[in-house]
C-alpha cells in the first residue's frame, strides 16, 4: 500500500529556515519522480519543487528558485524539502507527491511564517 507521510512543519519567522520530510511506503522514492506542492488559502495548489526519477534533474517554481532545494534519501526511502530564507507568502499546506502511473498525495504538512 502506498503511502506518504509527511513532516517538519510549523511556525516560523521571516527569513528563518525548515525542513520538511516526506517518509514513503509501499514503492521507493527512487522508482519515480517525486514533487512538492503547496496550498495556500483561498488559492490553487502549486508546484513547488520536483525530482527527477534519476535524482539528477531537479526544478523549481521561480518562486522559490535559490532558497529552496529538494533532495531525496534512498536508504531512508524520504524526500526532502529544504526552505531557507522563508517569506511571509511562502505560508502553505505542503504537499508530497509521488509521480508515474498511479500518483498519490500525502496528507500535507502546515508551514506558516509570520513574525
């Protein structure tokens, strides 16, 4: 059964810095390209950030592009999203999704940045 879990959100201040995680079951992380979205209220979901099935193509909405950065861990079967420099407007649900055949989504992780 697939299944994605993800982690590490929460408050925090302008120019301050998370990392979120998504812990995968069911399927490797390595098998398909995998993403991040966000939700933010009242708005449509976003692509933020994707990984290629290689792992060596990655992209980037503009705007995030230099502060935030997706990686992956094979071993621990986890996809990552590292945000830096957090803006106000970056406050979103994030969402991690698996590509291919059959996508899936988590349940989403809170991020707010507020001073």
């Amino acid at each position: 059964q697939v299944q994605l879990v993800e982690s590490g959100g929460g408050l925090v201040q302008p120019g301050g810095s998370l990392r979120l995680s998504c812990a995968a079951s069911g399927f490797t992380v390595s098998s398909v390209a995998m993403s991040w979205y966000r939700q933010a209220p009242g708005k449509e979901r976003e692509l933020v950030a994707a990984i290629s099935v290689t792992g060596s193509i990655t992209k980037y909405a503009d705007s995030v592009k230099g502060r935030f950065t997706i990686s992956r861990d094979k071993a621990a079967n986890t996809v990552y999203l590292q945000m830096n420099s957090l803006k106000p407007e970056d406050t979103a649900v994030y969402y991690c999704k698996r590509g291919g055949n059959s996508p899936s989504w988590g349940q989403g992780t809170q991020v707010a940045v507020s001073s």
